[in-house]
C-alpha cells in the first residue's frame, strides 16, 4: 500500500475473529490506524473521525438480527460523504452479490478467502492511485 502512515481505516465485521484477524494483519503488515466495529451503527457514529477507507463486511446482522446490514451501512456512509472509499467483503462469492454492492457505490467487493488480505491490500493502493489521478486531472481541468 502506497504512504500506509496515517491512514485511517475502518474494519467492519461482526465476525470477531475474521475481525481480528484482519486487525492484525494490517497492524503488522502496514502502518495504518485502524479502529474495528462489529457492527454498522457504531461504524457510522464514527464517521466524524473522516476514515480513509472503510473495509466493511457485506451481511453484519448474523448476530445481532435487528442490526442493519453491511448494504444498509454502505447507503449511509455514502450518504454522510460520497468520497469515502468502501470496500465490501463477503464469504459470498455471488456475482450478483458483487454486482449489487457496486450499484450501491462500493470501490471493490473480496470475498473472504485466505488471500483476501493480499487483495484489500491491492484495493487500497488502488483507491490511492485513483484519488492521485483524480486530484491531477481536476488540477489540469481547473488549468484549461
């Protein structure tokens, strides 16, 4: 991941050892800030902190019934601010699952797997490389 220092990431999973799991890898392997949740209503009172990426879990009510679901959360976050990248992560592995997530505006759907650290890693780096190509051309177009 490109300048892992200070970016702030939001690990969303009811799932508490998939959660820590994931935690720890990304504290070991980069220098992010991470802060988990275990469901989406405390990710979404955090929205405040301004994450840089949100890695959110697609279903998030198998525990807790009457929580809302990763796409419920993935509608608010979007609707709190449009900018913040999400990345929707699934044991599903539904092309119809992946597609629905990308009409809700979600940057890149992973199915849990052994090597979905490896690819949220890629994502990340690639919702960086995006916002630098985006910030570029509107710095060209401001120009023109």
């Amino acid at each position: 991941m490109q300048s892992d220092k200070n970016i702030l990431l939001f690990l969303v999973d009811d799932d508490a050892l998939f959660l820590k799991a994931l935690e720890i890898e990304f504290m070991e392997n980069t220098g992010s800030i991470i802060k988990t949740f275990v469901t989406g209503e405390l990710c979404l009172a955090s929205l405040a902190d301004k994450p840089d990426v949100i890695i959110l879990d697609y279903h998030l009510n198998s525990i807790d019934k009457e929580a809302i679901n990763g796409l419920e959360t993935l509608d608010r976050i979007k609707k709190f601010n449009p900018s913040i990248p999400v990345i929707m992560l699934s044991s599903q592995d539904k092309i119809e699952v992946a597609v629905n997530c990308m009409k809700h505006l979600a940057f890149d759907y992973i199915v849990k797997s052994e090597t979905a650290f490896l690819r949220l890693q890629k994502a990340i780096t690639a919702i960086f490389h995006n916002q630098k190509i985006e910030k570029a051309l509107s710095w060209y177009m401001e120009k023109m």
